[in-house]
C-alpha cells in the first residue's frame, strides 16, 4: 500500500499544479525507459496501458519506443510485463476498432510504421513465440496479426529475411489450444497471401502436411470453423504457385476421402452410398466447396470421376453440384459419362429425410436429365426455374456440350434416336427427342418454355463437333430422324426398381396411319411457325409473350446451328415452308422482340450462303429476289442488332444464366431466365461476318465448297492442338524449373547456419594463411641472410687457405736458402718439410 501511495503521490506531483495527459504520459514513459527498478518499471508499464486506448497519440509519441525496449528486456523475464506490453503494442497499432475514424486510422498506422522500422523488431515479436506462456505467445500472435493487417508487405519483406522463423509458425498450427491455433491460421493467411516466395517456404517446411492433420482430427469436412481456415490456407498455398502445386501432387491421395469418397476406385466398382447420400448443412457446404475449389486448382485425372459422380449423383447441395460440373471444363480429358453410376432420388413429401435407389444408368443419361428436367427430374427442394436450379442446369448442359464435341459421342446419341424401340427410356437420346418433338401448348408455363430451351441447346450441342460432311456425320444422321409422336411423351423418368420397371414405349404412329412421320427437320420447322402464331395471338400478357419469344429463339438457335455448313439441311428447311416463316417476322417494323428478328435474318442468310444443294425447289435466284426486296442493308442491320443486346452480351463462358427480370415472377417467386448459351454466342461471332458478305453476293456465284471449308477447320483444328500441346510442354518444363529453383532456395535457407559456419571457418583458415605467408616471408628472409653470410664466410675462408698457401711455399723456399747458404736448419722445420 505504501508503494502505491508514493507511486500516487509521485504521479500527482504537486497538489495544486494540475497535469495534463500528455505531461502524464512523459512521466510514465521515463519513468519505464530509465528506472533502475523492475516493480517501478512494472508499474508505469501498467499505468500507460490503461492510458493507451483513450490517448494512443500521446502513449505512441512519447512511450512508443520504451515499450520496443522492454520487449526485448523485461518480457523475457516477467510473464505479466510481456502481456501488458504486446497489449499495449497491439492497442497502439490498431486501425479496424470500432470507433477508429480517419485520424485514429492514421495514428495507428504511424505506430505500426514505427513498430516495423527496424526489423529487428519484428524478429523479436516472432521470437516470444517460443515462449511457453500463453499469454505471451497469444499476445504476440495478435500484435503480428494487427501488423500484418496493416502493413502486409512489410511484414512479408522482413519474414523473408529470416526464414528460420518458418517452423516457429508452422508450429503454431498445431498448438492444442485453440485460441492460439486459429491466431496462428490468421497470421499463416496473412504471410502467404499474395507472395510465392513465403508460400513455397512453407510448402517445403511441412505446412500441408500440418494442415492435413489438423483437418483429419478435426473430422474432415465436418470439422468446422477450424478445417475452413486450414482449407483456405492449403488453397492460399496453391494458389497461382506452380511449385506448391507439384510439391502438393504427392498428397492428392488425401483429398477424396474428405468427401468420403475413396482415393483409388476403379470403373467397374460403384461409389460408396455414404459419398452418394450424406447430411449436409452449411459448414459442411462451405469446407466441401474449399476441397472441390483445390481439386480443380490441381486438375489430376484421378478426381474427374469424384467430380462427375459428385455433380451428376450425389444429394449434394444444388450450389455444390455447379461448382462440380463446371470444374470438370478445365480438364483435357472428357469425364467419362458413358459410365455406368447409380443415381438417387428424393422420396416425396420426406423433405428430403429419405431417398429411393433408382436403377444404375449412364452418367450422360443423368446429365442430360438434369439440364432438361431439373434436379432429381422436378422433384427437387428448390423450384427448377429459380437461379440456383438455373445455374446447375446450365452448368449441365456446357458439361454435355464439352462432352458431345468428340464426334462419337455424338454420332452415339443420335444412332440411339433412331432405334427408339431398343432405347431405354430415361437415355439421352430418348428423352432428347422426345422432348424436342414435342410442342409446347398455350398458355405456356414457365417450367414447359424453359425445358424446351435446354432442350434445343442440347440437341445443337451435337452439332458443335469439327466439320464433317460424310454419310456418317452428326447432321446427316440427323437428317434422316423422325419424330415422335405426342403419346410417346411419357416415358423420360427415370424409374424406381421396386415400382416394377420402366414403362412401356408407345408407338411411334398408329399403324392405320399411311402416312410416314416428317423429318424431324421438318416437325422443328412447323414448330417454329406455331410458336410464332402462338405468340401473336398472346395479347398484352407480358410474361406469356416473353415465354414465347424464348422458344422461338431457342427453335432459330438450333436451326442457325444445325443447317450452317448443311445444304441438304437447308433444302429440307425450305422445302419445308422456312422462307414464309422467316420472312415475315424480318419484315416486321414494330410489335417484334430484336433478338428473334435478328436470328430469323441470321437463319435467312445462312439458307441463301447454304443453298447450293442441285434439284432444290427454292433455288438461291428465288431467295435472292426475296432480299433484294427486302434489302440488304436493312437485313444486316437486323442481323447487327443482335450483337447489342444485353441478353447477348451478358452470356459468359462461366453462366448462361441472365440477372433478374422484372417480368419474370411466378407465384410472387423471383425467377431466373436464360436465352442463349455460350456455345452460340461464339458460333455468331464467328460466322456473322461470313453472312453478311454472303447475302451480298450475286446468286450465280460459286462460294467455297464445304469440304474446302471443313478442310480449313480441320488444319486450323490440328495446328491448334499443336500448339497447345507445346504450350503444355512448355508450362511443364518451366514449372519444373521453377521447382528445382525453388527447391535451389529452400535448400539455401536451410543451410544458413551451415553458411555462417563455412563462412567464419573460411575466414579463420584465411587469417591463418595471411599470418603463415608473412611468417615464411620472415624466413625467407632470415635464409637469405644467412646466405650471404655463409657465402661471405666461404669467401673469407678461401682467402685463409689462400694466404696459407703462399706462406707454405714461402718458408719452403727460404729453407732451401738457408741449406743452400749452409745455414742450420732445425729439427722441426726440416720435419715439417719432410711432412710436407
């Protein structure tokens, strides 16, 4: 109590001088940046972090700089000094609160700005991670956090520039306590989002493999919160990263049996019934769109039967079954629908609660049910002509468009129309032409007009293959179809096996009838004449009125598509009454929807461009005549009208499916509409110009004959797939590359310390080799030395031996002088001689 009376009184100074806050927060911050003592320091850290969210200006200027200190001091050793202190940091830096306004915006990033000036700082902060506190490791996690957030890049920069700092945070995601492990997944998004270089760090630290465990022991998709952050951050990792994603493709294993669905199956073994019917709700939804979302980011052909069987035969929901089917366009390969997959129904009035086993069919059987009828054939929760419905069926009908390019494919479902009797009810070729012989009556309903649609947009998906113009092709096979009669309509559901097996086929015709059925060229060209009766006498119901205008343009749609390139096909549609039925509609100046006058012009050119097959009733002169009264001009402004239009010019290769139209409520139900599928929208891009030169042309003139056409297309068709095929090889080579230099730079992180070690080695053995040189230069030296002075010793010795010598001789001369004089010579000297 003492202590907190002095600390008092030492704050409040003088009684009657009053302190203002800044001059408070001065005090406080010396007193933390200069006492000697832990409890004073203590105090005025906890002191400044009650001041720091009403004054954080003042706190920041003055105290900013104390606190960064303590952090690397006091926090080390005291628990409660490094929880106040990351507290205060984190109040400090904040920006999102909810009372920040423009100014306290810009305070807390000039504190976060100050925070990260040295990035030593920051380096700290990563370092209390290891602290065994949890508020110490907690605190730091959301000081990081709160940089992070602000100052993304820069936070990026300096983890970069330490990359040992990778395990401490891959180790955060595996912490037992799940406050720090979701603070842990927050800080992992944030450093990887937008930046390769920290995704592939982690990628090759083991941050999938954490991942995965802790959505394993989570429970899978069913995990909640917590496997939907460990999924956002696997997709952050893969995410436009090559490398991440090659490394990644050894795990793949581990992804199907997260939708319960098994790694490895083979065509013959059926999917297991707990993947086909599961409990869904919105979690499990959302996690199960994060696995679908990197299955397709990894496109390996393994997966394209999960997707097909998860999109086509499965209870899941309609928005998961989109996402499914659309995923399956990226893939090289066609998914093979001509498998054999067991499908499931809703049982009625269950509210879904309980599903019937319907017999096995052919997944193009499904697909094509799907997009004709809707889900589970009509009997689905949500209204078949509602967005979410639209959307899945739309998503069918590109998957089957994909799928019906292979010329085969085709060809398949077009030989299946013509033995209807040996068709099963619920194929796709039966209920293609089933639906497609069958016209749709007044009033129409909403549910009839857009079944029809997808109806036409599927049959002219099997017209979209590369030009052929044999016996064989698509379009010669369709040539010779009839159609069905009215009462062989009921036969395209599919069946339950309990209720006693599929229904009977009706006959094609009375058998007291004499006359053949029409050409199913023909029965569409009557039909698209009483659509349009139809729609004139409407009256002022707007809606019907609409309804209408998208069957006529659904009807020119597949003609547009069927008879381009097609002259037997254009003489079969003349001969049949088509000029009287495109005539007047192009003529007409008001009262008329743009986009059905435009395709009639555009339908009325591809006849006159394609009528050049010999013997035909309706020659190009008789059509000629037609436009020059028509004009050409005002035909091609028509046709250019088209191009204009919003319900045109919103389709996209990702949704057919147009936004809301008023008019378009049914039962005070909003829904959905869609006109023209992506496929056309491309076909008229490409080929209007090509009509508009052709209605231009005289009548007597010979256009390029078809097979120089369909020639073209195919080695403009081979070139393009040459050139794909290298860009393939070329992206596989260079994400190689970049995996090999990647792997180059972890390898060089990795051995940082082994560089450090190398580097101070080599520096020791450098001074070691410096000091040795100079010592045998001193050597050296000392041995020249010594030479000289050997050599000046061997000289001066030469010299003594020399001056001996001549002294030898000398004395022997003056002996023989001496005996020669007579003079005595001693002993010694005479033995001398004698020696010598």
């Amino acid at each position: 109590m003492e202590f907190l009376n002095q600390t008092y009184f030492a704050l409040r100074g003088p009684t009657e001088t009053t302190q203002n806050p800044h001059d408070t927060v001065s005090r406080l911050a010396d007193r933390l940046a200069q006492s000697t003592q832990l409890e004073d320091r203590r105090a005025a850290l906890f002191a400044l972090r009650g001041l720091s969210r009403d004054y954080r200006a003042e706190v920041g200027a003055s105290a900013l700089d104390a606190f960064l200190v303590v952090i690397d001091g006091d926090a080390l050793v005291d628990q409660e000094v490094a929880k106040a202190v990351l507290q205060t940091l984190n109040t400090l830096c904040e920006v999102d609160g909810a009372e920040s306004g423009p100014e306290q915006r810009e305070i807390g990033l000039r504190n976060t700005d100050k925070v990260l000036q040295d990035p030593l700082h920051t380096r700290k902060l990563f370092g209390l991670l290891n602290d065994a506190s949890f508020y110490t490791k907690y605190g730091a996690l959301q000081l990081l956090n709160t940089l992070a957030t602000n100052r993304r890049s820069v936070v990026q920069g300096h983890f970069l520039n330490a990359p040992e700092i990778s395990p401490t945070v891959i180790a955060m995601l595996e912490e037992k306590r799940d406050m720090i492990r979701n603070e842990g997944l927050q800080l992992f998004q944030a450093l990887i989002a937008q930046n390769t270089d920290i995704q592939t760090v982690f990628a090759f630290g083991g941050a999938f493999e954490s991942l995965l465990r802790i959505i394993a022991q989570e429970g899978g998709v069913e995990g909640g919160l917590t496997s939907y952050s460990c999924l956002i951050a696997i997709e952050g990792l893969l995410r436009y990263n090559s490398s991440t994603q090659t490394y990644f493709r050894e795990l793949l294993p581990s992804l199907p049996p997260l939708l319960l669905f098994p790694p490895s199956i083979t065509p013959e073994q059926e999917s297991p019934q707990e993947f086909s019917l599961q409990f869904w709700d919105e979690a499990k939804t959302k996690n199960s769109s994060l696995v679908v979302g990197i299955i397709g980011t990894m496109k390996a052909p393994e997966h394209i039967r999960l997707l097909m069987e998860l999109g086509i035969a499965s209870n899941a929901p309609p928005f998961l079954k989109t996402q499914a089917l659309s995923l399956l366009a990226g893939y090289n390969q066609a998914p093979p629908l001509f498998q054999v997959i067991t499908p499931y129904h809703p049982v009625a009035d269950t509210n879904g609660e309980e599903w019937d086993r319907l017999e096995p069919c052919r997944a193009v059987d499904l697909l094509v049910s799907i997009s004709v009828d809707g889900e589970y054939s009509g009997m689905a929760l949500t209204p078949p002509t509602g967005k979410e419905s639209m959307e899945y069926r739309g998503v069918a009908l590109s998957t089957f468009d994909n799928f019906a390019k292979d010329e085969e494919v085709a060809t398949d479902i077009l030989n299946g129309m013509l033995s209807t009797t040996q068709t099963p009810p619920t194929s796709a070729s039966k209920l293609l032409l089933t639906s497609i012989s069958t016209l749709p009556t007044s009033p129409l309903s909403s549910i009839a007009a857009v079944k029809l649609q997808y109806t036409c947009l599927l049959f002219a998906s099997l017209f979209h293959g590369p030009p052929n113009h044999s016996s064989t092709s698509p379009k010669a096979i369709a040539r010779g179809l009839g159609s069905l009669s009215a009462t062989s309509t009921d036969g395209g559901n599919f069946f339950v096996p309990a209720d006693g097996g599929p229904p009977t086929d009706a006959k094609v015709a009375d058998e007291d009838d004499d006359e053949p059925p029409s050409s199913l060229l023909q029965l569409l060209t009557e039909h698209l004449s009483l659509s349009m009766l139809a729609r004139s006498k409407v009256g002022d119901d707007v809606i019907e009125a609409r309804l209408w205008d998208k069957v006529i343009v659904s009807y020119l749609v597949l003609l547009c598509t069927w008879l381009w390139e097609d002259p037997k096909g254009v003489r079969i549609f003349l001969e049949g009454g088509g000029v009287g039925v495109l005539v007047e509609p192009i003529s007409q100046t008001s009262g008329i929807d743009v986009l059905v006058q435009g395709l009639c012009a555009l339908l009325f050119g591809i006849c006159y461009h394609f009528n050049r097959e010999p013997g035909g009733e309706i020659t190009r002169k008789t059509l000629h005549a037609i436009i020059t009264r028509l004009g050409v001009d005002h035909l091609i402004a028509r046709m250019a009208r088209v191009k204009d239009d919003d319900r045109f010019r919103h389709v996209s290769p990702e949704s057919i499916v147009l936004p809301f139209h008023p008019s378009m409520i049914s039962n005070g139900i909003p829904e959905a509409e869609i006109w023209l599928d992506w496929a056309f929208v491309e076909f008229w891009k490409g080929n209007y110009y090509t009509v508009q030169k052709g209605v231009s042309t005289d009548p007597d003139s010979q256009a390029p004959g078809p097979g120089d056409a369909a020639e073209l297309q195919m080695v403009i068709a081979s070139l393009r797939d040459v050139i794909r095929k290298q860009a393939d090889e070329l992206q596989a080579a260079r994400a190689e590359s970049t995996g090999l230099k990647v792997k180059a730079n972890a390898n060089k992180a990795g051995d940082a310390d082994l560089q450090k070690k190398l580097d101070a080695l080599t520096l020791e053995r450098e001074t070691e080799r410096e000091a040795l040189q100079k010592e045998i230069s001193v050597l050296s030296t000392q041995i020249s030395e010594l030479q000289e002075k050997k050599k000046e010793q061997e000289k001066e010795q030469e010299d003594l031996l020399v001056f001996l010598e001549e002294m030898s001789e000398k004395r022997k001369r003056d002996k023989a002088t001496m005996r020669t004089a007579g003079l005595e010579v001693s002993e010694d000297e005479g033995g001398d001689e004698e020696d010598d």
